[in-house]
C-alpha cells in the first residue's frame, strides 16, 4: 500500500485519538482540499481557550514595583509577533489570578476583541515563561502537543487567507468587533502527522529567524545613524536662538522654504483611476494602498519624487518629516511641502529635523491622543546654516547609513514574501514535507 493511499488510522499507527478523517466545525478556509492522511480536529478538542484577565483602572501603573505586574494588552499583539517594548504594570494582582491568566511558554496570544476588524484574530506566540497576565480582549492558547504542536498551530492562524476568514466572523458595533470564544473552539484544524507538523514548523521558524536578525541589523543601523545625527546637530537648538552658538547662523525655516499645503479631497471624487494622493498613513507605511482622485486639483497640491513632505498632525507617531519617494501624487491634509527658496537642500533639512523633532513634540497642542502642530511654530524652526560643504558631507555620511537602513528593510520585505509563500504551499498541503530531509530546529523539537 502506497503512503498516500493510506488511511489516517495506519498513517499514525493506529491511534487516531481525537483526530477525524473529515472537518468538523467551521473550516479555515473554503477553497483548500488537504492530504488524505492528513487528520482535523476541533480547535476546542486540542487546544485550551482561555479568556485574559480583567483590572480596574486604579491597578494601572508605567513602573515595575515591588509586586506590580507586567500585562499584555491588545497593541503588544502585532501581525504574527509580540511586541513587549511597551509594556503597562499592574498592582494587587492576586497569586490566584496570577497563576490562571499568567502567560505561559508556547502558548499563542490572540485578539479577540477591537476596534478593527482586521486586527481581530491577529496571534503572538509567548517565546519564554514569563510573569506576564493577558488582558480580556485577549483570549490564550494552549495546543495539546501530543496532536498539534504550539508553533504549527500559530503559522496556521496566521496565514494571510485564515486572518481573512476570522475577520469574516467578526461582530459587533461599528466602535469593537468582537470575535465568539465558541466561533474559536469550533475552528476545523488540519492536523498533519506530528513529524510533518515539526519539519513544516521548522521551515517557517527558520525564515523567521532570518527576518529577526534582519530586524537586529536595521535596529543598529538605526542607533547608528541617531549617533552621528547627535554628533552633527547636538550643539544646535531648534527652539531657542539664545542657546546656539554664535558662530553659527541659525535662520527660520520660514527664511528658506515655502509651504504648500495638502488639501482634505472630497471621497465622492475619490475612484480607482485617478491619481494617487499621498496620505500621513502611507508616509508612515501604515498603509501601501492609495487613494485615486479624478476630479479637478490645483497644481500647488501636487508633490513629486523627491520633496520634502512635514505631517504635522495626528497620533505623536504621524508627526514628522519625509523623502517622498513615488510617481506624482496629489497631497491629503496635515500635510505640508517644503519647497526651497535657498541653496540649502532638501535632504539637509531632512536630516536635521528629524533628529529635532523630539524638540518639537513638547511644542505640540491637543489631547492625549490627537496632537498638531501649528503653522507658526513650524515656520520659527531654527536650521544651523552650515557651509555648503559641511552640509553636504552630513547629507553623504546620513545617506549612506540610510542606504544600508533602506537594502535590509528590502531583504526583511522579500523574507515575508517568502515567508507567505511557504506557509500557503506547506500549511496547505500543496507541497509536502514528510519525505524530505529536514533538520527540526530544538525550539520546535522540544515540543514533542
């Protein structure tokens, strides 16, 4: 009897346990057809689903005192990653709360609840014990290793076509979509036999290794470039003229650019082959989609490849200044063009307000979550006027290091292609891992 003729009982031995020849519940995805010794399972039949932890704003707290403890919340859940650099604390957590929310090795993460829809069903995989608690909106994942290892089931959830499906199921208020802890249980999981489940998370953990120490390299090429950013402009102040040095003419941004300014487009123009405007969300890479506009503009709205572009208002993160890099584009409002009237060069002014713009953060007016910019403090910028030489071998040096910032950032992107790729062909069945000579890597390998 050939492998693939084989029914799933002889393929593992006999001992099917909870695993059916057939999906039971809702499938992960609607077009795919899987290998026939392939088994499914109710996520709820091998997985435990726990729902996160719920505190009172007095419990909040930004220090790790004595006895506070650290709680992942929804923005620590990224797209396929935990991000724990910004983490919040909470006191009078009880030993028995903490040992039923505690966030435990191998356990997935996943939102539940946001405002978003497209966030929901977003997972992080907990990498090492910690003393972490998850919060509500949060529900954890505990794969029954002896049928479905942890990091096979996290690359399942986290197929492009499966985040797609989850967000399909989604409910709730236009201000929180919500997503059922009983719609999670019945998920239909294709199960390979563990040996495959193990070469299949060996590939993906392997590019995601690649990608990390990608990510390592822009980060110290990005503590790079703020050190010789602070060796060049940190004798300069942006804000008071009395503390610069006298040696140096400091003139108002006002004194060597014009302002153009973006424009709110009407979204009944708005089409799908127009011309693109140029949003704060796609300067940040929030968004790589566009807006198409084909109604009429006023050429002082256009920017093109090359200007130099100042958001000015938004989240603290929206705030500040770009290359633009693209085809001629129409500019959306908060937006500002700095167009030179001087010698001094767009890249310059680049370099040197973006290494100030936690200077002009404080300057900022609004709330807790929306801030701005006023046009008069923008215009009072102090620019050192350095000689043009000096100038341009700051401009060369930073350019350089944004160059080598610019090829990982390239290799990162072409790594998560790669990356979704794979877990199409293999998550699918499509291309087959249980007859290659995989090495399984000891981070999957422990798992049994």
């Amino acid at each position: 009897m050939s492998e693939q003729d084989a029914t799933l009982d002889e393929f593992t031995g006999g001992d099917q346990g909870l695993l059916s020849v057939e999906p039971q519940g809702v499938r992960l995805t609607l077009d795919e057809s899987y290998p026939g010794e392939w088994g499914f399972a109710k996520l709820e039949e091998v997985c435990e689903v726990n729902s996160g932890f719920t505190w009172n704003k007095e419990q909040e707290t930004d220090s790790s005192e004595e006895r506070a403890v650290p709680v992942i919340k929804i923005g620590n859940v990224q797209d396929g990653y935990l991000d724990l650099d910004d983490i919040l604390y909470l006191t009078d957590v009880s030993d028995e709360d903490l040992r039923k929310n505690k966030a435990r090795k191998d356990w997935l993460l996943m939102i539940g609840s946001n405002g978003s829809g497209e966030r929901v069903g977003h997972c992080g995989i907990i990498e090492e014990d910690m003393e972490f608690v998850y919060a509500s909106f949060l529900y954890g994942l505990h794969a029954d290793s002896e049928h479905l290892l942890p990091r096979f089931l996290f690359y399942s959830l986290n197929r492009r076509k499966v985040q797609q499906r989850l967000t399909s199921f989604t409910a709730g208020s236009t201000s929180l979509k919500n997503l059922n802890k009983s719609t999670i249980e019945n998920l239909s999981i294709p199960t390979p036999p563990l040996e495959e489940q193990r070469k299949i998370a060996s590939v993906l953990y392997n590019v995601d290794q690649a990608i990390q120490k990608t990510e390592q390299i822009v980060d110290q090429l990005k503590r790079v470039k703020l050190g010789v950013s602070q060796n060049y402009f940190e004798d300069y102040d942006t804000i008071r003229r009395d503390d610069n040095p006298e040696s140096v003419q400091m003139v108002e941004l006002s004194n060597l650019v014009e302002f153009k300014p973006g424009k709110a487009w009407k979204t009944d123009d708005l089409s799908d082959d127009g011309m693109r405007v140029v949003r704060i969300s796609n300067l940040t890479g929030e968004k790589n989609e566009y807006w198409q506009y084909n109604g009429d503009y006023e050429e002082r709205r256009v920017i093109e490849d090359g200007d130099l572009l100042f958001s000015w208002a938004g989240m603290r993160s929206s705030i500040g200044v770009h290359i633009y890099g693209g085809e001629r584009a129409l500019l959306n409002q908060h937006i500002y063009n700095l167009i030179p009237t001087s010698d001094i060069s767009r890249k310059y002014l680049y370099y040197y307000l973006d290494y100030r713009m936690s200077d002009l953060y404080s300057l900022s007016q609004g709330g807790a979550v929306q801030i701005h910019l006023t046009k008069d403090i923008i215009e009072r910028i102090l620019i050192p006027e350095l000689g043009a030489s000096e100038r341009e071998s700051i401009v060369a040096h930073l350019s350089e290091i944004d160059n080598a910032i610019r090829n990982e950032m390239a290799q990162k992107s072409q790594l998560r292609q790669l990356k979704q790729g794979l877990m199409q062909d293999l998550l699918s069945g499509e291309v087959r891992t249980h007859d290659k000579d995989i090495e399984v890597v000891d981070d999957v390998l422990q798992y049994g």
